[in-house]
C-alpha cells in the first residue's frame, strides 16, 4: 500500500509556507494517511519546519482535526507508545516502518 507524500522542505520552503501546504492537504478529506517529508535538520538538529508542523499537528490532534500522527523515526518501532497510539497503525506502509526516519512525519486524518 503506498500513501500520498508531501515534501514540505522542498526548494527552501519557509516554515509559513510549509504549513500553509499541510493544512491544504489535511483538508483533502478524513480517514486519510499522509506522509510529509519535513527534514530533519541539517546540523543535527531537528528542522524548524519539523518543529513547527509537529506543533501544529499536536494542536489539531487535541481540537479534533487530525486523529494521530507519528513521527517517521518511530513508525517502525511497534513498541513504542506513540507506534501503538496511532490509529490504524498496521495501515502505516512498509517501506516506513523498515528504516527510521526522523525526516517524515505519518499523518492519519
């Protein structure tokens, strides 16, 4: 099963930008999987549009707007809490759950 994916860091996207496309996609319907591809920070750091589409998605999970979402780094984990949280979890694609990476973020609307 293959899932849209959406690069949110792409060309030097600003943070704005990248979440002004998050939320024209998360609009495209509920019940929905994405994946979007934020960075994960060139210095070795976490990536301000992680951080802040991160944000933006703990928000919408606690109005109601997205029901989970995961980061890419723990999608193959499936001990984890956040791995067993994520509704539908066993839908999440392979080619997820067989490398971590933190650069993805899992969305299920």
């Amino acid at each position: 099963m293959e899932i849209p994916e959406y690069d949110l860091h792409k060309g030097g996207m600003k943070v704005d930008d990248a979440i002004a496309k998050l939320d024209r996609v998360l609009g495209l319907g509920r019940g929905r999987l994405f994946a979007f591809v934020t960075g994960y920070g060139s210095s070795g750091g976490t990536s301000k549009i992680k951080e802040a589409v991160l944000a933006k998605l703990a928000h919408y999970r606690k109005i109601g707007h997205v029901r989970g979402f995961i980061d890419g780094e723990k999608a193959g984990d499936m001990f984890s809490a956040e791995f067993l949280s994520f509704p539908n979890a066993a839908e999440i694609p392979l080619v997820y759950k067989r490398t971590a990476n933190p650069g993805v973020v899992i969305v299920r609307t």
